[in-house]
C-alpha cells in the first residue's frame, strides 16, 4: 500500500473511459479507511468484499488494509447458501458489494436473505456505472446493468468523498497480520485460508521477478480478481513498478461467449490500451483462440501467463499461432498462491508447469504416503513450501479438512504431477473430486449436495468433460424418483442457480428412472 504513493500521478488502472492515477487511489482509499474506522472497526476486523473487476474494488481492499483490517474476497456472484457459510465463518460485520443487478443477478437481494443469520451490520453498496465516463458505454453492457436504490445500506461513493483529504487511521499494522482471506472446499467441507501481508508481498514479488514486470507495462486485469493468484498476477505485482492495469469487469471467459455483437467494443478496448502482459485461465486462451480474425490484438503482448493451471496442449499451440505470443503455463495452489511457471523464451513440454519461483521448493510424494518422496518421471502428489506459505496452516483450523501438510512441513496440494530430469514439473491432472472451470476450483460434492435436497432426485453422479470455452464442465446423471413426480433440466438447473455461483452450472442433466453409473465404472 506505502508503494501505492510512490507513483502519485502515474496511471495505475484504466476503467470505462477514465485513467486512474496512483495518487487517485490512494486518496480514496484512504477516504474509505476512515468510512470503516467511523463504523467500529480495528485490526483484525473482517470486511467481506463483493465486487467485480472494477475500481472500488482495489480501492476498498486498499482502504481495508489501511484500516487496519483483513479482506474477505467472496465471489460477487455466489449462491445464497455459499455466501450464508463464508460470512459466518468468517465474522465478518460489514459488507461491500453492488447495488446492480447484473445480467440478471442481484447481489444485494442474496445479502439480505442472509444479512440477519450471518449478523451483518453494515451493508455499503456501489455501482459499476460510478466509475464510468459519462461518454463511455463500456463494452456496450449498460442495458444489462441496471444500479438501483437499496434500502439500509451506504453508499460507498458518497460516504468515500466526505472523507477526502484524511490520512489513513493511526492504526498499528505487521507484516504477519491477515490481508486476504478466502474460502476452499465444498458447503460440506468448507475450509478458511488467511493469507498475511507477508504472504501476499513475497507471492508478488516471486511472481513479477519472474514475469519481469516493467514501468511501461500494460497488465489485462480481466481475470476475477476475487481469486488470490489473479489478484497477485494482476495487479498487486505491479506494485513495485508502478505498470498499468485495464479492469475489464464481467467479460469473463464464460460471458465472452454470451457477448455476441459487444464483442468488437471490448476488442477495440484492448486495442486502445497496448496490452503487454496477460494473465488468465485455460478457459480465458481458450476464448482467445475464437478471436483468430484479431491477430493485431496481441500485437503488443510480450507474455501470457495461465493459472492456476496449464491450458490444453491445443489452446497453448493454438494461441501461438493466432498471436504469435508463447503462453507461460504455471501454477498455483488451492490457498491462492502461485508456485510455479515456466521460464520466457523457452520451449516447454506438454503439461508443462516450469519450475519454482524464487525462495520455492517443490517434490512429488508417493500417492498412498504423503512422507514418501517418488523418483523422477513417477507421477504422484505435488508438494510445495515456501515463504509465501509462512504462517498460513498455524492461522487455520484443519479440523474441518484433511491435514494437507506431510510430516517434514511440505503442503500436499493433492493434484497429481511428475517432476521430469530437467528439474522442470508436469501436471497430470486436478484433485479427482474438483472441476478446474473458469479458473476456478469447483467441488463436485456441491454439486451432489445441492441436487440431492431436491425432490425427486435419489441419486446423481457427475463427470467431467472439456468445455470450448470454460474449460472442464460438469454433466450430471440424475435418478429421479418417480414415486414423487417427474423432473426436468430446466428446473433442476434454476435451482442450482439459486444455490451456487453461476459458474458452477452443469453444462447438461441427464435424468433417468435408473441408479446413473459413475465414470469410474465405465
């Protein structure tokens, strides 16, 4: 946050027509930092943040930090169940989120289904059109953007300016203090991870050694930034060099598809601003590569980096060849921080995940004993340690998930890999019971959970399948219990929706008067 005023009137982020300086920023954020103390907070208070890729979010998280505070970075678009768990486990008292409803979706209805039971006490709400120029349409959504007046809430523009012009509270704040907290695991087995300063600050600066962010960089921030590892590849390592980041909210890798005649516009935007560094999912290249006709694009690109796992070996040959940019598949852990990618300039094997960052270790172990470290070339479980993993499992509880470090120290991630004779390391393939979509883990047990408390389900199995532009989807055999009526695809589907984040959608139902037979049985 302190490098934040280095820069002062560099540009730090582009959204919907308007350049922010750094000096910008940190006003704001300051100005928000005093709206939070004004509420009761002190250190260690949680502040549950809601929001796309917009610039209240990095002003808010800024301002939280400055508060004194730890942030809880929640998905804006999760179900009401999935958002009810985090908040109470969290205890988080105040809640930042839009007062849009968008494409349909409307944040601030699921917060108050839930605002008695999780205890919340203050709701501040803002839009994405705030940030707007008054002669921007960006990317041509405004007609699936519709801001509206919410009752008991703050507005978080107008309680912001009235604090202009503050210095940050005089609130005592350490390195190993909680910056970011975030969620993984299923409903059924939720689990907190809390990320310090100093986690966030070494992953970022492993992460921009690495990828040699520059001044005179152009970062694409269109990966959700709710997620640890974009949030560290997008914007927070160009801390240290004062590069530029373009908050492109919602156009997701699964909304890109949903764009239809926008698509241009959100080109044109890339265009304008000489993007030289990508960081995005398997799923984001992947709706890359249908931009074939847009060579001049990437023109500029200089590197592309895919988290938190690599891309299909023909996404990874297929955007080198539309763009002529070589992709840098790496890795990064289910606590949110990455650990690997592979070296610029060099070619690479298919499934590639490079070799560790800076200060990172990394071993494969034995897939029935997590002590037994497996030769060259065998496939097992990756193991990682390192700085940027100080302090996390002595901060959280692993009563409620299965101890993920081995008895030397090292975090089992429980993906499969194999470390080849060039010290470089190879993925395999994600934890059986997860789905890698849209840059996100997603765990089938939600899946199975949510459906099997609808009437008329007795059993489902799920299996996974490639989706062009989301990645892994999931297709789910139901057995319908005829005794209580017949079901359809379209309901089933709605009720997920209103359960889950939107993402986590099964791609087809199945639905049939007999026991479904699991992939494994086939």
């Amino acid at each position: 946050v302190e490098n934040a005023s280095k820069f002062k009137r560099k540009d730090a982020i582009y959204y919907g027509g308007t350049e922010y300086s750094w000096q910008y920023i940190d006003a704001f954020s300051n100005g928000f930092a005093n709206v939070l103390t004004e509420m009761g907070t002190s250190r260690g208070s949680r502040i549950a943040v809601l929001l796309p890729n917009i610039p209240q979010f990095i002003m808010t998280v800024f301002g939280v930090w400055k508060a004194g505070c730890s942030v809880l970075l929640l998905d804006p678009w999760l179900g009401e169940k999935e958002l009810q768990a985090r908040l109470v486990s969290s205890d988080a008292r105040i809640v930042v989120a839009l007062r849009d409803i968008v494409f349909g979706y409307d944040t601030y209805y699921k917060i108050q289904a839930v605002r008695d039971s999780a205890r919340i006490e203050h709701v501040i709400t803002t839009s994405m059109t705030d940030a707007w120029s008054s002669l921007t349409n960006m990317f041509g959504v405004l007609k699936d953007i519709k801001p509206k007046k919410r009752e008991n809430t703050v507005d978080w523009l107008t309680a912001t300016r009235k604090k202009l012009g503050r210095k940050p509270p005089e609130v005592s704040s350490y390195p190993d203090d909680v910056a970011v907290i975030h969620y993984i695991g299923g409903l059924g087995s939720l689990q907190k991870i809390e990320l310090s300063h100093r986690n966030l600050v070494v992953n970022s600066l492993q992460y921009s050694s690495h990828v040699e962010v520059e001044e005179n960089d152009v970062v694409l921030g269109l990966p959700p930034l709710w997620l640890p590892y974009m949030l560290v590849s997008a914007f927070t390592s160009t801390l240290f060099s004062g590069a530029k980041t373009v908050l492109i909210p919602l156009i997701t890798s699964y909304s890109l598809k949903l764009m239809g005649e926008r698509l241009p516009d959100f080109i044109e935007a890339l265009r304008k601003h000489k993007v030289t560094v990508i960081p995005g999912s398997p799923s984001l290249f992947q709706a890359f590569v249908a931009l074939a006709d847009e060579r001049d694009l990437f023109k500029t690109v200089r590197v592309a980096i895919c988290l938190p796992t690599p891309p299909p070996d023909e996404v990874k040959s297929a955007f080198q060849r539309i763009s002529g940019v070589k992709i840098i598949s790496g890795y990064a852990t289910p606590e949110g921080l990455i650990t690997h990618l592979e070296k610029i300039g060099l070619e690479s094997k298919p499934g590639s995940i490079g070799q560790t960052l800076p200060d990172t270790e990394a071993a494969i172990f034995n897939i029935q004993d997590k002590d037994l470290p497996v030769e060259v070339n065998q496939v097992g479980l990756l193991g990682v340690r390192g700085p940027q993993f100080d302090g996390i499992y002595s901060r959280t509880s692993l009563e409620r998930r299965k101890n993920p470090l081995n008895s030397t120290g090292w975090i089992i991630s429980g993906e499969y890999a194999k470390q080849n004779a060039e010290e470089s390391y190879i993925f395999i393939k994600t934890m059986q019971d997860t789905i890698v979509t849209s840059g996100s883990r997603v765990w089938k047990s939600d899946l199975e959970n949510i459906l099997l408390t609808y009437p008329g389900v007795k059993r489902c199995v799920i299996r996974v399948v490639q989706d062009p532009f989301s990645g892994e989807r999931a297709i789910v055999s139901v057995e319908v219990d005829t005794k209580k009526g017949e079901l359809t695809q379209d309901e089933l589907l709605k009720y997920i929706a209103s359960q889950l984040a939107l993402y986590k959608l099964p791609i087809r139902i199945e639905l049939s008067g007999v026991k479904p037979i699991a992939s494994t049985q086939i």
